[in-house]
C-alpha cells in the first residue's frame, strides 16, 4: 500500500443522476459499443449488493482499526454504485428494453448460488472468507476498468453522452481509491495463495462468460435494432478506443497470480482523487 493510499479515507458520495434525456445508445452510432459497457448496469446492482452483505458479516472479524474503517467506507461506497446503476436500468425499461431476464439471472447468482448458507461457526467463517477471496478477484476487474474509463479519451471524441461519462468516471474513480480493500480484507482473514489464485481462476471465465451473454442480450432486447453482436464490432470497437480490448484484459490477469502482488500497484489513485473533486454528480452531492 502507498503512502497515499494510507492517508486516503473512503466515503460515500451521495450522488444522483438525470436520465431523462439518455439516448438508448449513448455513444452515438455505436450501439454495440454502448451496450458492451452498459453489461455493467446489468451485473453491478445486485452484485455490489453482495458485496455490502458480505462484508457487513466480515465487519466482526476484523481485527484491525484502519483495515475496519477502509471495509465501512467500501460498504458505503458499493451501496451507492448499485443505486446509481439501478436508475439506468429504469431508464432502459421505460424505453422499451427490459433487463429483467437478465437481471433475474444475477439474483440467483449472487442471492442462491453465492448467498448466505445454514451455516455456523467456523463453518460459517470459511464461507465468508471464501466469498471475500472471490470479491477480492472481482475488485481486480473493476479497478482496472475503473483506471481504463478515467483514461478513456475516445468516448469524449466520439461524443459520448455526458452524464453517463460522469456516472462511470464517479464509480470508476471510486473503484481506483478503494481497490485494495477486499484484498487487504481477504489478506487479514485467511491470505493463503492457493485459494486466491483458486478463486480468480474460477472468476476470470466466468465474468467474461457473462460479459458476452449480457452484450448478446442486451443488442436482441434493443427495440431499436434488428442486428446482433457480432466480434467483428467488438474489434472494432476496441481498436478505436471505446471498449477495452481483449489484449488489455488478457494484461490484467497475470499480476494477480504473482505471489508479492498487490492492488496498489495498479491505478492512478491522484488521477482518481482529482476526478471526484471536478466530477458534476460528486461536486452536487457535496
């Protein structure tokens, strides 16, 4: 952890978002681009929910100060990052798009599948541990993604719809400041190797399973459009800068299985930190 990461305290901005005159495809001309990004409206809400549940469980095992302060201000953080990606979803529904059948998927995965169990004890512990170690990989994800928009100049250029910019500048920022929570997190509860590359072994695929499941989806539920997702418009999209190529994700999982590897050692936390002082939703919510 770097000197500024220390001093950094994590808060909760109490942000809200305008989508009344949000363009179903918000980068314009680029449908395929734009529904490549918006999978994150899809998997986000319910999954940062998770993610507040479980770490409220972790809360009591903690047994250090700072450590304990860096999992609230997370906790606050994700509540708001599911609430402010809701909204978008109510938007596409008014629209004519409905994100149900997709949405209903994530429940079940992150409500069934990864939820709590009749558990108690030790029993229990490790459950929440396990789950933690899972968080931990997913956190690698979006902190990448997270530096990848605050950097993403050709969404400007291409004319991106502003308060969508700031909505994924706002979370991405804050995935940045607090990307070395859930490691730290997993690191103080356990921290045995085997299980954390385990667990990113087994989140790599599935994310990017999800990811071109919820493109795929989201361009059939389009009423705007008659074409599907194609790789080809991924390319393309991705060689002029306005979706993350599969070289840049390809980049981000060795890292994460080097034994000394830590999150500060990836992301811009200044670059973040100077993103939430100008970003117009931050700035209002103060």
């Amino acid at each position: 952890m770097t000197t500024e990461d220390e001093q950094l305290v994590l808060r909760a901005r109490d942000v809200h978002f305008d989508w009344s005159a949000l363009p179903m495809h918000w980068i314009p001309a680029e449908p395929q681009a734009t529904h490549t990004i918006n999978v994150l409206h899809l998997l986000l809400p319910e999954g940062e929910r998770w993610f507040v549940e479980l770490f409220k469980q972790a809360v009591p095992m903690i047994r250090d100060d700072r450590l304990r302060q860096d999992v609230l201000g997370f906790i606050g953080q994700e509540a708001m990052h599911a609430e402010a990606h809701s909204g978008v979803l109510d938007h596409f529904e008014a629209h004519g798009l409905d994100p149900r059948p997709y949405t209903r998927q994530m429940e079940w995965v992150f409500r069934r599948l990864l939820g709590d169990r009749d558990l108690t004890g030790k029993a229990r512990e490790e459950w929440i541990i396990e789950r933690v170690a899972i968080v931990a990989a997913i956190e690698h994800y979006t902190a990448f993604l997270g530096q990848w928009i605050l950097d993403s100049v050709p969404l400007d250029h291409a004319g991106a719809d502003p308060t969508m910019l700031d909505l994924l500048r706002w979370h991405g920022a804050e995935e940045v400041e607090h990307r070395a929570v859930a490691y730290d997190l997993y690191q103080h509860l356990d921290g045995r190797y085997l299980r954390r590359a385990r667990t990113m072994a087994l989140v790599t695929p599935v994310l990017a399973w999800l990811w071109v499941r919820g493109t795929r989806f989201l361009m059939a539920a389009d009423p705007t459009l008659s074409r599907k997702a194609t790789w080809g418009a991924f390319r393309s999209g991705a060689r002029r800068g306005l979706v993350p190529s599969g070289r840049q994700l390809l980049r981000e999982i060795r890292p994460y299985f080097r034994r000394s590897y830590h999150p500060s050692e990836t992301g811009d936390t200044e670059q973040a930190v100077a993103y939430l002082a100008s970003s117009p939703a931050a700035l209002a919510a103060q």
